[in-house]
C-alpha cells in the first residue's frame, strides 16, 4: 500500500477515534452516558441505526455474497419496512411512555424478573459473539494486506473502539457515526465509478448490466416457495419481518439508537426513514459485487481469493500442481472473454433461438432449437442455461437473439462448468497442503479488487470505510452489552443502591470487559465462512424467541410470566435442534421460535398459577 493510501486510512481512522473521545470526554452521568440525555434528532437517530447495522461485514462480505451467489440476499430485507411501521406504532410509546434505558426492563414491569433476565442474557450471548465477528472482519482484511499475524490486527482494531467507546458512552457512539457513515457513503459510491471506469473501452454500462444478467446475478427477486432455499421473497417478507421486528424492537444495540431520541417524533422518524433507504443501499452494495463480478470476467481473477493460503501452497509440496491449474485457468479465461465478445455481439441480431431446459432426474438437458443438445448433473449446470429466475430444477425456456446464440449459450456453459472443476481442483489441492484451511474464499474477492486494481489514495479511502463501518458497529454493540450489564444485571440484581459516579465507573469498565470478550470471541471466528451469513444465523438463533416474548408482552394483557418463561426456554430449544439437526434455512429460526412462544404461551397460561398483577 502507497504513502498517501497509508495517510488517507490512518487519518480517517485516527480523526473518528480521537473526534468520538474528546468531544464526549465530558459525560458526566449514566443518563448521558447511556442515552445521550434524550437529545438526539431525528437524522441522528436515522444515521446511527443505519451505521450500527452497516457492519464492515456489510462491505467485505456482501459484495463477495454477490459475486457467488447474485443479488438474491437483498430479499432478506424486504421485510424490513413493515418492520419498522410496527416499531413505530407499538414498541415506541411503550419504550417512551415508561422512560427506560434497555428494552428489557419493559419485561419485568409487564411480567417479572425472570423474563426480563431470560431476555438479557439472550441479548448479552448473541450481541457478544456478533460483536466479535465485526472486530474480526476488517482485522482480516487488514492483516491480508499488511501481511501482519490476524491475531495481532484483531487486538489493535479492537482497542481502537474500545477507547472512545469506553470515553464516552452513546453520545461518542452517535457523533461518530455521523462521521463514518459519511466514509461509508462515499467509499462505496467512489468504487461502484470506478468499476465502469476498469472495465474494457469496448465493454459498457449496459453491456456490463446485461452479462451480469445473463449470468445469474442479478437474480434479486425469487418468488418460489421453497424452505430449502435460503432466500426467497417469501422468507424475506416473512422470516425478514420477524428478524427485523426482534432486531430493531428487542435488540438493544438498536433500541438504544432511539432511545436517545427528543422524544417519540423523532424516534419514529428515524425508524422509517432507515425502513426506506436500507433496501436500496443494501442493493447498490450487492449490485457492485455483481459489477465485480462482470469486471473480473475480463480481467483473470485469482484461482483463490485468499493470498495468504495461495502463497503456502505455491511455496509447498503442491507447488507444480497448483500452477498447472493457474495456467490451464487462465487460458479458459482468455477464450471465455473472446466468448463473451461474440455473445454481446450476437444480441444485436434480429433472429431468434430457442433454448429449452429440462431436467430428469439429476440430469439437465439443454435443447437448441439449432444445435445439439447438451447434458449435465444439477450441481454442474451453468447460469447461462438456467430459466428467468435462476431455477435447476424445472422445465423452461429462453431465447437468444441471434442465429448464433444458442451455440454461444452451450459454448459459454461448458466454460463455466469447467471453470468450476478447476476452482473445485484447485480447493482440493489448498486442503491437501494445509488440512486446517479455509476454501471459502468469499470474503477475500471485494478486498483483492480494491487492493489491486484501485488507484492510490482511494485504496485508502474504500480501507477506512470498511473500518469506519467496523467502527461503527462495534461500538454500539458495546455500548448497548454495558447498558443491559448494568441496568439488567448489576443495578437492578447485584448493587441496587451505589451512586450515578460509581453506575458511570461501572458502565466503562463494562465496555470495555465486553471488549475484550468481543476480541477474545474474534481470535477464533476464522472457520465461518461467509461472514454476513454468519453473523446473521447467529442473530436468528436466538432473535425468534426474544422476539415471542416481547410480543406477548405489547400485544396480550391475560398471559402470566410463568407461561412466557416456560414458552421461550423450549423455543429456543426447538431452534438450536432446528440449527443442528435439520436444513431450515436461518431466516425461518425467527418465525419458529416467536410463534413456539406466542402460541406456547396460551396453552400454559390457564395451566400454571399467575403472578401477582402488575
């Protein structure tokens, strides 16, 4: 990395650290500390949820999702705007109408203390472990790049938030996302430019859209009903409502961004305007990995993405292996861009080819209505030959519009299968040489664009905002675990009567205990895999029955704590078994484990004896 890239990141990073620790270094109460002493307008309480959600994560690891997999994983927040309609009728005036600092003192005043300590340590396992990954994400690509140990960079990045978190409570965590959310914007728009500028002169805009397209990733909407099938816009509307009504209405690390709302206006303005720009961000991010995608179709990208295990093992035993395939996959590439050449070519043309698809048993024929057909296995099928929406697995057609088409079609399948053989080959020899690495490679591919194909100085800059949105998230995340430690657990169970001095001495050094748990967490979270995906099965393991508590608390009068109690320990349960044990997608934890709570709760509540009245 060049001088001015080095300047450009260290003093973005360094600003947002010493801005966030001296303009708060004067917080003088738990009130202020935890919720800004209810100042916030409605645009700050807008900017801090929308940067609290926008994790690095979010920037490394949704545009590599897209890549892989298209633009599919914008329907998991399409529930997201009903969500926030909900919030904002129901859980906001009860939020401001009882003046509580954490979203689980609610439970104890509708239920009793056992729901409310049930509902905190929920928050304080998943929110803990969450807060690990957005520490690890950008410490990976940081030590990617520096070459320095991964475990070293955890600790540095970690320590950068704890500091002016610890300093100065939600009012250093809401004046610096302002900040970082201004990075995050301009980083990501400033890469989007630059990929039309990369791309080849002869290959423009709509040339790029249209391959993207045509390749299976720009699959947004799926409208099939299928519980095998991670994301649809079923499982969106449906399982993405439920998650996003747990994590907005239930998760302190958000609750507290409105909480520290002027009052209930501005809470709910802040709630809906982030319910009606995070769909379109989250799309604009994921069109860009699709961009990257289309960029590297003509530019060879690496056979693997992580340079680290493909540096170990072109320096092992495997060495001529390796680089047999290297050299065999960049040949392919040189023809799949000739191909592609001729395929944007043939477009124009005015005739029309029919391709039809059909599928018996695990064998996919393809048909030209001009030439041969072709057959493959389900798991070897090219996008090119799938149907509109990107489906194996039923009888379909396209149409190609040109006399040529159809053989370009074939052409550009049987490339893409064998492409895939070699990356396969090449994973296998990875394993070989070093039997503990990680083949998935997804979260490296936006990272390797930036660092070797930007220009200086926006290296840097695309590095910061990927910290910057690091930042942002952790930093919430650790606030809100020192609020719930306090008010929940300490204040409320083991200290009820020590001074506002000594609750604000406590909340730092809660901050930065959970720091230290969120690094420690970080240290192992190498063997996950798709770090978005990662963090957001972890938040569905447990959001289904916070979610169900909460629910029965705003919504039922009648039901006892007993009864919630009970629901919510064989919901969660039911979850971890569903996790283990069956292939539900993650989207569906949420509504299984809400709807064991709600509907759990009925059937015990005229079986068990009920509490005093409160």
């Amino acid at each position: 990395m060049s001088t001015i890239d080095w300047i450009v990141l260290c003093g973005f990073t360094g600003f947002i650290v010493f801005y966030g620790a001296w303009k708060t270094r004067n917080t003088k109460n738990v009130d202020e500390y935890l919720r800004t002493g209810k100042s916030s307008s409605w645009w700050v309480v807008a900017l801090s949820i929308m940067a609290t959600q926008a994790s690095a994560i979010t920037f490394l690891s949704t545009p590599g999702q897209a890549y892989v997999d298209g633009m599919r994983f914008v329907q998991f927040y399409l529930g997201l705007p009903i969500a926030m309609i909900i919030l904002s009728i129901t859980a906001v005036p009860i939020y401001s109408k009882l003046n509580v600092y954490t979203a689980y003192e609610y439970l104890e005043i509708r239920f009793d203390l056992k729901n409310r300590v049930l509902g905190s340590i929920l928050f304080l396992t998943q929110r803990g472990l969450a807060a690990g990954l957005t520490i690890y994400a950008p410490a990976l690509i940081l030590s990617v790049i520096l070459g320095w140990s991964l475990n070293l960079t955890i600790i540095i990045t970690g320590a950068l938030v704890v500091i002016y978190t610890a300093i100065g409570g939600t009012n250093a965590v809401n004046k610096t996302h302002i900040l970082q959310m201004v990075i995050i914007t301009v980083g990501m728009f400033a890469s989007f430019f630059m990929i039309y500028i990369l791309l080849p002169k002869d290959i423009s805009v709509i040339d790029a859209a249209y391959i993207a397209g045509k390749m299976g990733k720009l699959n947004a909407i799926d409208f099939s009903f299928n519980l095998s099938d991670r994301y649809t816009f079923w499982s969106g509307i449906i399982g993405g409502t439920f998650l996003m009504l747990s994590y907005f209405g239930t998760d302190q690390s958000q609750v507290a961004r409105y909480l520290a709302a002027k009052d209930i206006t501005q809470s709910r303005m802040g709630l809906l305007v982030n319910g009606l720009v995070k769909i379109p961000m989250q799309f604009i991010i994921l069109f860009i990995g699709a961009m990257v995608f289309v960029f590297f179709q003509f530019v060879t990208p690496p056979l693997f993405f992580n340079p680290v295990e493909t540096e170990k093992v072109k320096s092992g035993s495997y060495s001529e292996d390796y680089q047999n395939l290297e050299k065999e996959f960049e040949d392919l590439q040189q023809l799949k861009r000739i191909k592609l050449r001729e395929y944007l070519s043939s477009s124009s043309g005015s005739s029309e080819t029919e391709i039809n698809i059909e599928q018996t048993g695990n064998v996919i024929s393809i048909e030209s209505s001009r030439e041969k057909s072709l057959q493959y296995t389900a798991n070897q099928i090219s996008p090119f030959a799938r149907n509109d929406n990107n489906k194996y697995f039923k009888k379909s057609s396209m149409k190609t519009s040109s006399s040529s088409g159809s053989i370009l079609d074939l052409e550009l399948a049987e490339i893409n299968i064998k492409e895939q053989e070699i990356r396969a080959s090449a994973k296998e020899i990875i394993k070989k040489n070093n039997t503990e690495a990680d083949t998935n490679d997804t979260n490296y591919i936006f990272i390797t664009y930036i660092v070797k194909y930007l220009p200086i100085g926006l290296i840097g800059l695309l590095l910061a905002a990927i910290l910057a949105a690091s930042m942002s998230s952790t930093s919430a995340e650790l606030n809100s675990l020192a609020s719930t430690s306090l008010i929940d657990i300490y204040k409320r169970m083991i200290n009820k009567n020590a001074d506002d001095k000594h609750y604000l001495n406590f909340s730092k050094l809660a901050t930065i205990g959970w720091g230290i748990y969120a690094i420690a967490f970080a240290l192992l979270a190498s063997e996950l895999g798709s770090l978005m995906e990662a963090v957001n099965i972890l938040g569905s393991l447990f959001y289904g029955t916070i979610l169900g508590i909460f629910l029965v608390a705003f919504y039922t009068k009648k039901i006892s704590g007993n009864s919630v109690f009970i629901s919510a320990i064989i919901a969660e349960a039911v979850v971890i078994c569903s996790f283990f044990f069956t292939s539900i997608p993650f989207l569906w934890y949420n509504v299984i484990g809400c709807v064991i709570v709600v509907v759990l709760s009925f059937i015990f509540n005229p079986l068990l004896p009920l509490k005093e009245k409160r």
